[in-house]
C-alpha cells in the first residue's frame, strides 16, 4: 500500500491535470475524427485502402514534424516555467522554421516519388490509381499541417489548450461539409469522389494555419514578437536544442517509417484484409486521442516543473501520471474490447470476412491502445526532460527489433492468413518496450533543468 502512495495524486495535481489533459485530449480526438470521417465518407465509395494507403506519406510527414516540434515544445514548456519569455519566442521561431522545412520537404517527396511510394505498400494498380488521385492534391497540405503542429504545440508549453482545441473543432466542420459536398457533388458541386476528400483535408488544415496566425498576432500572445526576436537565432542557441531534438526527429521517422512497414507487411493479405486493419486503425485513433492528451499534459506540466527548478515536484507528479495510465489502460482495454461490434457496425461493411476480420482487430487494438497509453505517459517523462536518445531506442529501436521482423516472419514465413492473428503477435514489442520503459523511468535521470543549456 505505501508504494501506491507514490502513484497517486493529491485533488490539485488531478484537476490542474485535467484541465491541461481533456482539452488536449478533445483537440487530438477532434484531428481523429476528421481521418474518420474521410475514411467513412471514402468507405461509401470504396476507397478506404486507396486513401489509407496514400496517407502513410502525410503520416510519415507528421510523425517527423512532430518530433522536431515536440523537440522545441521541450523548451518551450520549460522557457515558460522559467518566465522567460525572450527564449520562449525564439523557440517558436525555431520550431515554424523546422515546421516549415520539413512539410516542404516532404510535399517534394510525394510529388517526385508518390506513385512508387503508394506501389511499395500495395500492388493492386486500380488502388494504387486512385490512391495517386488523392494524393497528388492532399500532399499540398503537408506544409499547413506542419505549421499548425508549432502553433498548437506552443499554445500547450504556455497551457492555453482551448485555443487549438476550438481551432480543431471549426476545422473538422469545414472538412466534414467539404467532403459531403465535394465526394458525392452536393449544392451544384461536381462529384469528385476521392479527389473531393483531399480538397477537404486541404482546406481544412489550410484555415487551421490562417486562423492561428491571425489570433495568435490579434491577441499578442506572449511567444509571437517581432521577425528579429523570433528569428535570430545564433549557434549557442540552436546548438542545445537540436543535440535534443535530432533523436526525436530520427525516432519519429524510425517510427512513422516503420508504422508504414506494417502496411507493407500486412499488405500481403490482400485488399479484405486491410480493409479490416484500416478500420482498426482509425477506430484506435478516437483511443489514442486520450493518450495523446494524457501524453501532452504529462510533457507540460513535468517540463514547466523542470524549468522553474523543482525537480523533486517533476518526479512525484510523474508518478501521479504513471498510476493514472495504469487505471486508464484497464479501462480502455475493456470498454474497447466489449463494444468491438458495435464500433465497427458505424462503418457499414458489406464483406462479411471483412465484418469479422475488423471484429478482431479492434480487440487486439484494445491491448496495443492500453499497452501504448501506459508506456507513452513514461516516454512523455523521459522527453519533458530531455532523455530523448534512451527515449528513442525504446519506441523506434524496439519497433524495428521485434515488431517489425514479427509482422513479416509471421506472414511470409508461418504464411498465417489472418490479419488480426498476425497484429496480435506483434504486440509483443509493447509488452517489452513496457518492462525497459518502466526500468528507465525508475531511474530518475530524466529529470533536469534543460534552461540552464541555453546561454543567455
């Protein structure tokens, strides 16, 4: 009994906790939902592999972004807990010149390579046609899509969640109205079917862009200063940061890159079955938004703790958030599994293998989201102080130790047909990733004052 003392919190900790955590939580589930609804939309049209498929480059792009960015989110958080504001606004600058760079750089890469990029993860050619139509009008909203991630990471480091939140919320009904209109030819419109979803993600991040850069400049929010005092940033500046932010960049990409290897692997099955995993995976997305939330209020509040010097407050707060991912992991894995039917009846299958085949993957997805929800509250610790090198070794350098060689062993080696047989193999790597985490964690060597890097 006296060591669960040291995982649970005080009434404070749990509301300052939540009022960080749900908004964020709701933010991510909102961005959740939009995919969902693509996916719903394109699934009257079937085309859910097509545009799952074209959308493993946005999130290669996204998970790369979110690692530069949630690189300086480490600072920010801590520049703001430090009160100073002169850094916190050269963070930002940091971070939209990364964000900036890395969209671009990624909306090359599928204008130059998209179609053999698509033909990699599948070989029918009537989806990888189709998937190319998506792709070559969505891959212009990578550079939005990358932007938005440093608006919406600072908003959290200075714990004003509910301005991306409402931001997130009118996007989502600008992308759902677009889409109705667009895909089906609604109001006058052409029918433009799949094309008609990629004008709607589009738009979509477009005004999430617009919109931040207009409030964020109107109310003078305290990270936005002039182009000198956003931009000017010298070597002993940048230097720290990056030293902390190459390993996020390189296991986000490790990451993103090998979440796509899976589509590979599992590609294999045929086009029923990730007709199946898809389904899965979007449904886990609405899961994984409270982790997400749960994730970013661990980073922030850990990371403003750290800044201001109280290590020692870092560290029983961190306990706090392991205990509540451990009652949280119990719950989702139950409620999950128990309404697999009716989760995947929304999505209006007509294939009954594909009914019974996304049945299944949503259970195991219910141990992968409880497994990931408990080890993502540890990883978001260890980045809060910038043990971002182990951080990367556990996530990535486990996924392609184990996951990885698991997904394939399994299908073209033991040539096992069912697809949810073969993701449930793979969770293997979290229940090791969860037992290393844990052990790193103990150990405490996360906990630092990353201000006192930065010259002044």
């Amino acid at each position: 009994m006296d060591v669960m003392k040291h995982y649970i919190g005080t009434r404070a900790f749990y509301k300052r906790a939540s009022l960080l955590a749900i908004p964020l939580a709701i933010q991510q589930l909102v961005s959740s939902c939009m995919g969902i609804i693509d996916s719903l939309m394109v699934s009257w049209i079937h085309q859910v592999t097509a545009v799952g498929t074209a959308v493993q480059i946005e999130t290669l792009c996204s998970a790369v972004a979110w690692g530069a960015i949630a690189g300086t989110g480490i600072f920010s958080a801590q520049f703001y807990g430090a009160k100073d504001h002169d850094n916190l606004k050269r963070t930002f600058g940091l971070s939209v010149i990364l964000g900036l760079g890395i969209g671009l750089i990624w909306l090359l890469i599928a204008a130059l390579f998209g179609r053999k990029i698509i033909a990699f993860y599948i070989q029918d050619p009537n989806v990888i046609a189709n998937s190319h139509q998506y792709l070559m009008i969505a891959m212009f909203s990578y550079i939005p899509l990358s932007l938005g991630f440093s608006f919406s990471y600072i908003y959290r480091s200075i714990q004003k969640t509910k301005v991306p939140l409402i931001i997130g919320i009118a996007a989502m009904g600008i992308n759902i109205f677009v889409n109705y209109v667009l895909i089906f030819g609604y109001f006058g419109f052409p029918e433009l079917g799949i094309q008609g979803a990629a004008i709607g993600t589009l738009i979509a991040q477009s005004f999430v862009l617009i919109v931040n850069i207009v409030y964020a400049y109107a109310t003078k929010q305290e990270f936005i200063g002039t182009f000198h005092e956003m931009f000017s940033l010298d070597y002993h500046f940048v230097r720290p940061i990056m030293r902390k932010i190459q390993p996020l960049i390189w296991n986000e990409l490790m990451f993103g890159f090998g979440s796509t290897l899976f589509v590979k692997a599992f590609g294999a099955l045929g086009t029923s079955s990730m007709d199946a995993y898809y389904v899965g995976a979007k449904l886990s997305d609405v899961f994984n938004a409270l982790v997400t939330g749960i994730s970013n209020a661990t980073a922030v509040m850990l990371g403003v703790a750290l800044g201001s010097g109280d290590v020692e407050k870092a560290r029983e707060e961190g306990n706090y958030f392991v205990g509540m991912a451990a009652i949280l992991a119990v719950m989702s894995i139950v409620f999950i599994f128990g309404c697999s039917h009716q989760l995947v009846s929304i999505f209006q299958l007509e294939d009954s293998y594909v009914v019974g085949q996304a049945i299944a993957i949503v259970k195991v997805f219910s141990l992968k989201i409880a497994l990931r929800m408990f080890i993502v509250i540890v990883f978001s610790s260890l980045r809060a102080g910038g043990d971002s090198k182990i951080l990367a070794i556990l996530d990535s350098g486990f996924m392609w130790l184990i996951g990885i060689p698991l997904a394939f062993i399994s299908v073209h080696l033991f040539h096992i047909q069912s697809i949810a047989l073969v993701f449930f193999i793979c969770q293997l790597e979290q229940v090791i990733r969860v037992y290393f985490g844990m052990k790193r964690y103990n150990q405490g060597n996360w906990a630092i004052n990353l201000t006192t890097l930065i010259s002044k």
